[in-house]
C-alpha cells in the first residue's frame, strides 16, 4: 500500500519550477507517444521560463528515457533560443542602437 502512495504523491513532483510543470502532465504526453523534448516544450511550456531549460532539461531527458526505455545521449535537446541578445556596456553609454 505504501508503495502506491509513494507512486501517487511522485507523480506531483514539479520538473519545471517556472512554469509549474508536474511529473504527472509529462507522463500524460508520454503515454500517449509524444516523447519528443520540443514537442513536450511547445505543449506543456516546460523549458520557456525565465531559466531557459537549465534547470528542468536534463530532469525530462531523464524522465524521458526511463520512461521510454531509450539512453539519455539519444534523446534529442531542446534549441536553445535566448529571451534577448547581450550588449556590450560601451554601446549604451554612448547612446548608440545596438541590431
């Protein structure tokens, strides 16, 4: 019995902290064979909070291939797309249009 609980209360484990994305929803998708990184990330937004993946990737490629069966070094990543483009100091304190 206790072992069900377990499995129960694991399935709330949030993966995702900056969109809230819980165990439960990626084993949704799984279950029904979406087991592609990008197209867990453009359904369930895991991946597209302020930390950009660094934190939950690496958890769902794991959960991935548990699940799945396959190796983590098979399941693709995500591409990595940055919120801005850095400017370097110089070009704002001369007033100056960074493109």
């Amino acid at each position: 019995m206790a072992g069900k609980e377990y499995a129960k209360e694991e399935e709330f484990t949030i993966i995702c902290r900056c969109e809230d994305v819980i165990l439960e929803e990626i084993h949704s998708f799984i279950s029904r064979g979406i087991t592609d990184m990008e197209q867990l990330k453009r359904l369930l937004r895991v991946g597209m909070g302020p930390c950009q993946g660094r934190t939950c990737s690496a958890l769902l490629a794991g959960e991935i291939a548990r699940t799945t069966g396959k190796y983590v070094g098979d399941i693709k990543f995500t591409t990595f797309r940055p919120l801005a483009a850095p400017i370097k100091l110089g070009i704002l304190a001369r007033g100056e249009s960074h493109d």
